[in-house]
C-alpha cells in the first residue's frame, strides 16, 4: 500500500459525520469498545497486517486509554471517540474492509480527522 492518503474527507462528508456524532449515545461506551476488541482481535488473528491495519489498532490503543484515563471529558470528545470507533468497527461504510489494500484508508482518514479534533480538547497527558 503506496499511499494512505487516496481518501478525502469533504467538507460535505465531515458535515454529515458532526450530525452522526451529535446523535451518539454516551451510555452505549462499554459496548462499542466490546465490539471493537472483537474486531481488533478478528484482525489479528487473520494475520498479515497491512500497514494501514496497524495505525488503525494503534490509533483505536489511543482512543481507548484517553476515555480510560480521562474521565471528565466533555460530552462531546467522547462522542467523538465513540464515532471513530463505530467507523473502524463497521465493515461497509464508505470503502468496504474486505477490498484488498484500500478497505480501511477511509476508516484511516475518519480516525485521523476525528484524533486532530479532539486533541486540542485533551489534557496535556492524553496528547502523549
């Protein structure tokens, strides 16, 4: 995989994500991170992690320690975090996971953008 950065977040695209977001139920926290573990250890477990897999199960290592260690975020950070989650963790959104070598560089863009949004929110700790 040459280039991690084919995918482009628009500003329409990002629009749509800030209503999504908005809409994330907080209380639904334990349940996205249950899912995601699964979905990290399915990845895994399959093997032969490509280059794109492996920033995104250390950026989901990041997401997951700042809503461990930070438990007074505001409202709509964890939000945030929740959505970068749920993204990686769906299989068909905009780039399916399946096709081989470009499935996750949207998943990658979505967390990348998500992580440059919150990281002015975050304690000096969490930036590290």
């Amino acid at each position: 995989m040459s280039n991690l950065k084919l995918f482009q977040i628009t500003k329409e695209d990002k629009d749509h994500y800030k209503k999504i977001i908005q809409k994330i139920d907080v209380n639904n926290k334990e349940i996205i991170i249950k899912v995601l573990g699964e979905k990290i250890h399915k990845i895994l477990n399959h093997g032969n992690l490509n280059k794109a897999e492996v920033i995104l199960i250390e950026d989901m290592g990041k997401l997951s320690r700042i809503l461990n260690e930070n438990l007074d975020l505001p409202k709509l950070v964890i939000q945030k975090i929740l959505f970068a989650m749920s993204y990686f963790i769906d299989e068909n959104d905009e780039i399916p996971d399946v096709i081989p070598e470009y499935g996750y560089l949207d998943d990658l863009t979505v967390v990348n953008w998500v992580m440059k949004e919150i990281q002015k929110k975050l304690p000096a700790v969490a930036n590290s």
